[in-house]
C-alpha cells in the first residue's frame, strides 16, 4: 500500500539550525514542513559571530551575499585585563574558504530575519507553521507522525514524513520523546546580556574584546547595523531582580565606562553557560541538530554555528538519500562527522573561558599560542584555523600531514572557456575528483571509477596558469593556490565531497571510502 507523506522531512523548531536545515534540503528538491512554536523570531542577540566556514554553506545555498548585506567584517579578538595589559590576541588573516573576510560580527534578529526571506522563496517546497507546539513524536518502518497543538485554536494536527529534524533548542522537547538524555553540566553562575543602540564611535569599537577578571570578566562585542553587546556575570549576592530597570543596569555599563553619551540600552536578558551534549544524535528517523544535541559556553563563538553546520551536513545527505542518490548508510555518518567538531568546540569554548575568568595560568596560555615546529600544515590558533573532519566518510589517515578531512581552499578559479569565478561555483554540487596537471579519472582503477560513477562524480584537472587547458574538464589555478595546496601534502589527486571536504586522496587510495557497517 502506497502511504501518503505531508513532507519528505519535518523540521521541529526554526530558528537558525532548523532554517538552514530547510534551505540545504529544499537546495536538493526536498520537501520540508517546518513547525515553530513562536510566531515571530526571538528578539535578543543571542549569538554574535559567524565565520567563512558558514559563510560558504551560505555560497552553497544561494543566499552569500544576501546574508553579507547584513553582516560586517570583524577586527580582531583580544583578551585584555582592566588595567590594559593584553593577555593574548587572535588577528584575522584573509580566508582562504573564499573571498571573504574569516569572520563577521551579526545581529542575529536581523540575519534570521533575511534567513527566512530566503526560505520563504521556496515556498514549494518550505512550508512553515507557526504558533504550533509539537507533542508527539511517533515513527515506524516508514516514516515518522509529528503531532502538534496550535496555540491559538487549540486544534490538534499531524504531520506524516519520511524524516525529521529535532531543532528545538536547548530545552527540546522532542529530544526527551525519543528517549535521549543530554548529558553535562550547567555552570551556577547566571550573566546580563545587556544590548545597546550605539550612539557615537569609541577607541577600538570594532575589537571583539574579552576583559579578563576573575570577579568581573566581560564580553565587549561590536554587533552589526549599529549594536553593541556587553555580556557581564552577576556577583553571587545579586540576581535577575537587583536590574529590573534600566536605571538598574546602567551602573553596569559606567562601571566599563560606557556613558549614555556612547550608547542608549535596548534590552537585556539573563542566561547560564552550559557544557552539554546529548548521548544520541539519531533515533531511527529523527535526528537532533543544534542545541538539542549540545550545548557549549559562548567564548569560541561557535554555538549557533555549530547547529547550522550540523543542519547543512545532515542537510546534503538527506536530501540524496530521498532522492535515491546516496544510501541510507550515509545517515550514520551525521553523528560521526559532527559530533567530534561539536566537542572540539566546546573544548576550546571552555578553554577560552579559563582565559577570560584568569584561571588559565601564563604557561597555559603561551602553551595555547604555541607554534609547532615542522608541521605540514601552516599553523593558525585553533579558533580561526580552517575547519577538518576528524572521522566519517573519509579514506586514508586525518592529522597534520594529510590532506584527508581538510576543506580545499576557495580562491577564484578559471575554466577553459575564460570564465573566472570562485571555485565552488565552477565544482557544481556534487562530488568531484580534481587532479593536479593531471586527469584524475586516470589514476583510477575501473572498479573506483565505477563506485565513483554511482556518486555522479565529475573529473576534472587543475592546470597552472603558464599553461593551454586541453579539454573540457579542466580549471586554470589563477592565483596559485589550489596547485601549491596540493603540492604541500604530496598528493595528485583527491576526491571532493559535495561539502568541499577532500574525502580521499591518491597518496592513500582514491577508491571511494566505505560506510560504516
């Protein structure tokens, strides 16, 4: 008996997790119904960065420079003690995931507002039902029934889909109907988060700066189109009621030397630090994503981040699992993939807290600027160094010699036609094997060309630009990038996931990497 689906996947929760979720799936033809308890976006700042890592899952999806519009390019971090001195700094170089800035300071009501207007240009394909509460969660063999109350009718309604999203956030609700617990901990000490309209510039507005205390520690952070956060600890003796009133938050500010000649107060809200994960990302055909799968301190910037990369992988896969392009294997290799960088994360994060509430001692600290000596790989800090892939689909070892797990650089590329333009946009979507000065469908065998072929893989060589291009299938390194980045790990060859992570190289076998059993 055919069974008749709303939705090739339901999404529960939409904020930013669950719109990028909506926006890869609907990129690859699928079919979404995304259920929002609010009506309308939450309207604190909550996260404050993004970086070119998520910027280019934006490329992927069309909306780069829509969502730059709203965005803007940030300094630096610094660390730095009340009386001046500064502990520790990370500059900005260029990116090298594309022609970008490495990272961007946001408002994030404003980018999950042109995030929606995004999605709602697929409105084929994105259905979003707001002001809905959901309160079951049923799967089978086939699919899984969503049941969910609407605020203002009281009526209840099912939604029936092959798949679903769990994005509802820390607290989630559909994260304890499948059973999952989330494990860690919840610091006790509770911060303000106090917004602020700015009203005139300052010395070094632009800096992202940590004011390191041990009783007072800070984040001083310039947000987009005008705002300007400070995220302040409470004393143990004070709570939510001590700032009731703007009156009351004011002598928070002065006491940084702010003044209301700088800034007038837009809101403030109170919030704990938690270092949380949930022990399983899957249950048969619900996945969690974002918060509800972990929670991490903000001091790597990375939270809100980490949700929306969790979306766009489990994204890519699910849609081609639907379509029949990829197995269903390919869905255990979501947790696998993700779950390590969702902890390297919160690692860092938790790091960089002991810097800023002086509990990292000098040794410590020099140690996490430390420069190693004869690496492969050209150090930078581990906060803004280009993302990898520690496990999943992947062929051949991951580490400091190995391009294996690595995001291939982004720079602007030619084809054979003269045509230039930013690599990810002459790769297309799929995988893609690139060779260097070489066929790459050369060096493989019939058999991985075959399981290649399966994947619909494209063949193409990279040729240096003091060169002809001899066919086709062929990209020109214009600004000598692509050539030597190969060249540093000694591979010809290597094969490309649709998210430009190198899957394989020829150094440890091309073949096609096998999914777990």
């Amino acid at each position: 008996m055919t069974q008749h689906f709303d939705a090739d996947v339901a999404i529960v929760g939409y904020g930013p997790t669950g719109v990028t979720a909506a926006l890869t799936l609907a990129k690859h033809g699928a079919s979404v119904i995304a259920l929002e308890r609010d009506r309308d976006i939450y309207p604190r700042a909550r996260a404050v960065t993004i970086n070119d890592w998520t910027m280019r899952i934006f490329q992927g999806l069309g909306i780069d420079e829509r969502i730059t519009r709203v965005v803007e390019p940030q300094r630096a971090l610094r660390w730095v003690t009340y009386d001046g001195t500064e502990i520790m700094r990370v500059e900005h170089p260029p990116s090298v995931l594309g022609p970008t800035p490495r990272f961007y300071n946001i408002y994030q009501p404003l980018m999950e507002t042109e995030l929606r207007a995004c999605a709602d240009e697929h409105g084929e394909l994105i259905d979003v039902r707001y002001g809905v509460e959901v309160t079951g969660l049923e799967q089978d063999e086939d699919g899984v029934t969503v049941t969910a109350v609407d605020a203002a009718t009281g009526e209840t309604r099912t939604v029936r889909a092959r798949y679903a999203i769990a994005a509802d956030g820390g607290s989630s609700a559909c994260r304890d109907m499948i059973g999952c617990r989330l494990l860690g901990d919840t610091l006790d000490v509770q911060w303000i988060v106090i917004d602020c309209r700015v009203k005139r510039w300052w010395p070094d507005r632009d800096f992202l700066t940590f004011w390191s205390d041990k009783e007072r520690p800070v984040v001083d952070i310039a947000l987009s189109a005008g705002n300007h956060r400070w995220e302040i600890p409470l004393k143990p003796h004070e709570t939510e009621a001590d700032f009731a009133s703007e009156d009351d938050v004011w002598p928070l500010l002065k006491a940084m030397g702010v003044s209301t000649e700088d800034v007038s107060i837009h809101q403030w809200a109170f919030y704990r630090h938690h270092t949380r994960m949930a022990e399983t990302w899957r249950a048969g055909r619900v996945f969690l994503a974002g918060d509800a799968a972990h929670l991490m301190p903000p001091w790597a910037g990375a939270g809100m981040q980490t949700g929306m990369r969790d979306a766009h992988n489990l994204g890519w896969k699910l849609a081609r699992v639907l379509k029949g392009e990829l197995g269903e294997g390919w869905l255990d290799t979501y947790e696998a993939e993700r779950r390590p960088n969702a902890a390297f994360y919160t690692g860092l994060a938790v790091q960089l807290g002991r810097v800023i509430k002086q509990e990292a001692t000098p040794a410590e600290i020099e140690e996490m600027n430390r420069v190693p000596e004869n690496t492969v790989t050209p150090f930078e800090p581990p906060l803004i160094a280009p993302p990898v892939l520690d496990a999943g689909w992947l062929r051949g070892p991951v580490g400091d010699a190995s391009i294996v797990g690595r995001m291939i650089p982004q720079p602007i590329t030619g084809d054979t036609t003269g045509r230039m333009a930013r690599l990810d946009d002459l790769l297309g979507d799929g995988f893609v094997l690139l060779g260097a000065d070489t066929d790459p469908a050369a060096l493989l065998t019939p058999e991985e060309k075959a399981e290649w072929d399966v994947l619909g893989a494209r063949y193409l060589a990279i040729r240096p630009k003091t060169a002809y291009t001899q066919g086709p299938d062929e990209l020109v390194d214009l600004y000598e990038v692509l050539l030597p980045w190969l060249a540093r790990y000694g591979v010809r060859a290597v094969a490309v996931r649709p998210d430009r992570f190198v899957a394989a190289a020829d150094v440890s076998g091309l073949a096609a990497p096998a999914l777990a059993d």
